[in-house]
C-alpha cells in the first residue's frame, strides 16, 4: 500500500461531508475520494443486506481508486455492515461511533440525549454502548425519521426541519438531558439550528473530530501518512442526481465543487439500466 495513495470515505449521502471536513483539518495533505450514495439515501429504512451491499461495492469502487484506508463515516453502514467489510477487505476500515463516552463524561444532569436513525439505535454496536455507559447515566436514543430527508434536500433552517427538530430535542429536554449527541453523520448540519432550540446551556456533540484523530492514527501506526508537502485534493462521486448534487456539496462542502456521478461498476443498478437504455437507443446488437 502507497502513503501517496488516497483515503476514501462514504455515507448514504452527503451527511459524511461532515466527516470529510474534520478529516481535511487533521490531514492536510491527504487526497480524499467521496462518495454519495444518494441515490439509496436514507439507508435507515433499508435492510441490513441491502446496507451491506452497498457498503461492499462502494468500498471496492474506492479501491479500484487506489484508497489506501476507508472511512465509513455513516452510523448506520457503520452498524449494518462493519463486521462485514472488515472480514472482506485487509485495508484500514474507520468507523462512526456516537459519542456516548464524551456525553457520559460531560453531563452534569446525569441524562444525555442520543440523536439518530432508528437502525443506528437498534444496533448491536449502540447496544453495547448502551451497556458500557448506561451505568453512568441515563442515555436517551431518540430516532429521527425525516432528517437525513431534509439534509439531502440542503434544507438546514426551514420550517419544516426546525418542526422535526422541536418534536425530536425538545422531548429529551423535558427529561433532563443536557447533552445531546447527534448520532448520524447528517445532524451535524442541523447543529447551530439543534443548538438554537436547545439553548446554550445544552451541549451539542458529536464523534466526527474523533473520527478523523483516529483515521490519523492508523495511518500513522501502518506508515501510510501522505508526506508531501502540499494541499491534497478531493473528488466527489454521487449515486443521485449529479444536477441536485453539484449545488448540494458545493453548499455543504465549499462553492463550485465538481461532483462525479457514480459508475455502473460500483454496482449502482440506476446506472446500469440506464447504459443499457442508452445502447438499446444507439441500436446495438445484443440490447
Ligand atoms: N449519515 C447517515 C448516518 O450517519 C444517515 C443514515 C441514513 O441514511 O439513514 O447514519
């Protein structure tokens, strides 16, 4: 494995972004390759097979880009299709992980809210958490449906996300937490709006800094840091709609970025039947 090769990194959609900036803050000089898999946005509703499918064909399209390690910076692949990925390819794998442990170790009211998709929530790696850390306070999960929905659209402030917003935090609230970790990759969009409702006295937190401290560190320990002296580079790849995408990522992520749309061999089945429609127009022998 090259250290000059790049790290890439996926989610559902575009809420790894939040993943994606942290990762370019503790590693400048790293090439990043991201990928959207928008078009099955949000996995939270899809079963774990489905999830795990998705999670294989991204992580081998991303090799076929030479990654050097993945980042899964989605909570719900994380607990759907981790055990899998890493039994199937040799690579660094990072995961999501909510941050219950800083929540725990940060609450004075005893009571932390936990934010995310109800698959996240009914996972065996949130389970154990749930274990680890619910001797030392009490953890409320509270599922999101509708939310990773408005990321995707670029809605952040609306009215309609802000009514999702009060119906999920302000429950936890009334029960006592005084902090509340977003546990989806998305949420972190929705923070200064989370925070807004919350008020200050509540703190928002989330594992995405961790997430990319860790990444460092494995890349450290297998001697794959990138150590040329210059800026890296990113490319994004979409499974959606590359029209709706571009103005998505470049409102997320920073203006006019070029976003790519996700080839057929990543098994994006979209993709395929619309080759196959393309040569079947073209009138070619065999379609
Ligand atoms: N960003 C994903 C996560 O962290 C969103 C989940 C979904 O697509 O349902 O869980």
């Amino acid at each position: 494995m090259n250290a000059a090769n790049p790290i890439g990194v996926f989610d559902s959609g575009v809420g790894g972004l939040s993943v994606l900036r942290e990762i370019r803050s503790a590693l400048p000089s790293e090439d990043l390759l991201y990928v959207a898999d928008s078009a099955h946005a949000p996995y939270g509703d899809k079963s774990q097979q489905f999830i795990e499918e998705r999670s294989i064909a991204i992580t081998e399209f991303l090799i076929s880009r030479n990654a050097k390690a993945i980042v899964v910076a989605c909570n719900t692949a994380t607990g759907a299709a981790i055990t899998t990925l890493r039994s199937r390819f040799s690579m660094p794998i990072i995961a999501m992980e909510p941050a219950v442990k800083p929540a725990v170790a940060n609450t004075r009211s005893g009571v932390i809210g936990v934010l995310a998709t109800s698959r996240t929530l009914a996972s065996d790696n949130f389970v154990k958490l749930f274990a680890r850390y619910g001797e030392d306070a009490e953890i409320l999960g509270q599922s999101c449906p509708g939310l990773v929905e408005q990321v995707e659209t670029g809605d952040l402030s609306g009215d309609k996300t802000r009514l999702l917003l009060e119906r999920y935090v302000l429950p936890l609230l009334e029960r006592g937490a005084d902090t509340l970790v977003l546990g989806c990759t998305h949420y972190p969009f929705l923070a200064p709006l989370i925070q807004q409702i919350a008020g200050p006295g509540v703190a928002v937190i989330d594992s995405a800094a961790a997430v990319a401290r860790q990444l460092r560190h494995r890349l450290e320990a297998g001697h794959l840091l990138a150590d040329k002296g210059e800026a890296g580079t990113e490319c994004f790849w979409t499974s959606g709609a590359v029209d709706k995408a571009r103005p998505l990522v470049s409102q997320l992520w920073r203006s006019e970025t070029e976003v790519f749309a996700l080839p057929a061999s990543a098994g994006h089945k979209m993709e395929q039947d619309c080759l196959i429609r393309t040569l079947r127009e073209l009138d070619l022998p065999g379609f």
